[in-house]
C-alpha cells in the first residue's frame, strides 16, 4: 500500500498519510494476519506431535518421482493416520526404485522423521523450508501397498504426465546428463538433478535466477504461445483467453514455485486489464499475487526463491526509470541487473554471506542465448524428431555451464561478507525508498 501511494502521480499523499480509514485497515491488517498465522502456526506443531509416535499411513501421490542417489522422493498428502482422517501432506522418501505415480492412493508402513530446526546463529532452518513448502515432515518406507489409482488432481495429473514427457525427450535427444539436468532446471525449474558443483558455480556467477523458473521464462513463453496462435488465426480476445489458461497451467507444470505464480499472475493480471479495458497496475498485479500466495500458505515468506524474486522485481519496477534514460538492449539488460542487485543487495549477504561484482558481465553474455535456449528446449520437449536442434541446444548449454564457471573461479564474482544485522537493513531500505520517492516527487514538479 505504502509504495502504491508513493508511485501514484494523482494521489495527493499528505492526505492519504493523514487519512484515519488507511490507518485503521492498516492495523486490522496486521491483527487479523497475526491470529491466522498463529493459528497456522500452533496447527503445524499440532501435525508435527501427532505423527511423531504414527508408523502405519494412507495416503495419495501428489508429485512425479524424484529419484535420488540412495531414495526416491514423493510428496504424500496423508489421508488416514492412527485410523483418523487427516490432511497432512509430507515428503515420502522410498528406498530404492519405485514405480508409485501421480494420483496411487496407498498404504505404507514407515518411520515419522521431525524436521530439524537451525542449531547455529543464521543457519539453514529445515524446518522453516518445508514450512514454507506447505510440508510438515518426512515418512521413510521400504515400500507401498497401492490401493486405488488416478485420485489426485485431473490437471495436476495432466501437468505431471506433460513433465515425465518433457524429461523423457530430453533424456532421449540430450547426450550428456550434466546439460541435461541444467535444461530441465532452466525449463521447469528441476534442479534436483544439478551436480552440486555446477549449482554452485551457477551461484556464484549470479546466474543461479537461470535455474529458478521466473518472469524471464514466462515473457518468452507467452511470446511463443502468442505467436503460434496467431498462425492460428483465432482472434485477438480468444488469444488472450488461451494464454491465461496456458499460464495456469504452467504454474502446475512448473510444481507451482512462487517466483513462477507470481510471473504467471502479474502477467495473467496484465492480460486481464486489457481485456476489461482497464489500465493494468504492475505493483498492484505483484501485491495481488503475493497475497493469493500467502494466503494459500502465510509460511512461503521464508521460501527463499520468494524472497528473492520479489525483491528482485520490485526493485525493477521501481528503479529502472531511475537508471535506464537510454533505449539500447545491452543498456536494459545492465540496467535491469543492476536495479536487481540494489534491491537485494543486504538480502544476499544475510542469505549467501556473499556479494559479486561481475554480475553485470555475467547476465549480459548470457541475455543473448538464454532466450534461445529456452524457446528450442521446448520445442525438442515435443515427441517430434528434428535432427539438428538438440545438437544446438546442447552447444548453447555448454556455453552456458562455461560461462558460469568462468565468472564462478573470478575472485570479484564471489567475495565473502559479514551478513548485515536488521538496523543496517532497515536503515537501507528507509534510504532506498526515500531515494525512490524523492526522485519521483522530483520528477512530477519539474
């Protein structure tokens, strides 16, 4: 609300500050979110108790597998625990290979595993993670006894089908497995796969945003949906109709990541607004799809992609008309990187203990075939054989994987920092939205 006031050019913002109605909605806000998230809370560690001591579960697949060195993991939403019907999803981890699908209602006998809190100052929080995946624990089973097939999610079970597809004709027409797993994590944020050296040379090269599907992926996938339907001659309206249907189903392919829900409904907002005839606001699309996401799990704020995208791109928004005065792509792109980088500048070093300073270098090499990558990934993803466009693609993620481990081994691409404690961080942001406001303010005078 408060950045929505200090970008209008109409509002009169003296009048609004001072306006009692703001204030009192501004303070139900905070009351009524406070009570539902401690109720969520307490409904949690509630979950968490009561499956401490459980050893016999029913429940449905609600993801594809993911197969790891030693298991294969599931999410399991729990239907009956201790012959009670419950709603409790939880990560399901099988030793050795399973062939459970998406929608396999079944029955195991297994081990309740707690998630762990962070035991150091700043450390990772497990507990936290799955708390903002919507997950409560993880059962460990030898097997599974399926009871009933196809009880999940019709388009869930579509969008799980179209990804075992996906991952099937990479596989099939991508030689090497590294480039193979870095594809799957660029075209539907899978990175499960990714050898950890490469995930950290991705990292520290600031390239790791290519790993995590976001707004980037979605503008070049609504420009490919928008042209293949032109070719179809449809009409403008029902164009616009299709693609946010093809956008909600991209959520669920994607397995509904925030940076992707937010992409997919600001840009799903935008094409609203043009529809109704309506003037489309880009910080209020970014709020609405915010909120729709706490609401549906008020924990996702410690997801660290949410953290990250919606700075990110709120930092965009705001400080591009600041920086970028000249047209030229290289100039946007550099433009674009570094408001990026302002806006979660203190974020990094409380979450990485690191800044960079070949971020610049590193985005603009690699603005120039991510695009490519991500549009001929897609169409080698079709059951269809075109010879030679594997072989490009494959050239494209060498250069990519190159690219980062180059910029990964530059002593400026990663130098460690002490993480900032909340005054320093507070006392940034206060300065950086004054900067913002003043030059707007500055702006509308002139």
């Amino acid at each position: 609300m408060l950045i929505y006031f200090l970008t209008k050019k109409e509002i009169r913002y003296e009048a609004i500050l001072k306006t009692k109605k703001w204030a009192i909605i501004f303070i139900l806000c905070i009351l009524i979110s406070y009570i539902l998230t401690s109720i969520e809370n307490k409904q949690y560690e509630d979950k968490n108790e009561f499956m401490s001591d459980s050893k016999e579960f029913v429940g449905i697949i609600i993801s594809n597998p993911i197969k790891k060195e030693y298991n294969t993991r599931y999410v399991l939403k729990l239907t009956k625990v201790k012959e009670k019907t419950v709603n409790i999803t939880v990560y399901l981890s099988m030793k050795g290979e399973e062939n459970l699908e998406y929608g396999d209602e079944i029955f195991l006998k297994g081990e309740y595993d707690k998630p762990d809190t962070a035991r150091n100052d700043k450390g990772f929080d497990y507990k936290n993670y799955l708390k903002s995946n919507g997950i409560v624990g993880t059962v460990e089973a030898e097997d599974a006894k399926v009871i009933y097939k196809n009880k999940g999610n019709i388009f869930q079970a579509l969008a799980c089908k179209v990804q075992r597809i996906i991952e099937t004709q990479i596989r099939q027409k991508i030689k090497d497995e590294e480039h193979q797993d870095v594809l799957l994590g660029i075209l539907l944020g899978n990175d499960e796969g990714i050898d950890n050296k490469t995930e950290e040379d991705f990292r520290k090269s600031s390239l790791s945003h290519i790993l995590a599907v976001s707004g980037m992926h979605v503008a070049y996938i609504i420009t490919i949906v928008d042209y293949l339907l032109n070719k179809l001659q449809i009409g403008k309206r029902r164009i616009k109709v299709i693609t946010i249907l093809f956008l909600s189903f991209f959520i669920l392919l994607t397995n509904n990541t925030p940076s992707v829900r937010r992409a997919c409904i600001m840009a799903g907002l935008g094409i609203i607004a043009i529809l109704t005839n309506q003037k489309s606001d880009i910080i209020n699309n970014m709020a609405i799809s915010l909120l729709i996401t706490l609401i549906q799990n008020p924990f996702s704020i410690f997801n660290t992609g949410l953290i990250l995208s919606y700075s990110a791109t709120l930092g965009i928004i705001l400080l591009m008309p600041i920086f970028s005065k000249k047209e030229g792509k290289i100039r946007s792109i550099i433009a674009v990187s570094i408001c990026a980088q302002i806006a979660i500048l203190p974020i990094s070093m409380v979450l990485f203990q690191s800044i960079s300073f070949t971020f610049i270098f590193s985005n603009v090499i690699i603005s120039f075939i991510i695009g490519i990558i991500i549009m001929l990934g897609f169409i080698i993803s079709i059951p269809i054989n075109i010879p030679i466009l594997p072989r490009i693609v494959d050239i494209l993620i060498f250069v990519l994987i190159a690219v980062s481990k180059f910029f990964s081994n530059i002593p400026l691409s990663h130098i460690l920092v002490c993480p900032p404690n909340r005054i320093i961080i507070i006392l940034y942001y206060t300065i950086l939205v004054s900067c913002v406001y003043f030059k707007n303010l500055k702006r509308k005078t002139i």
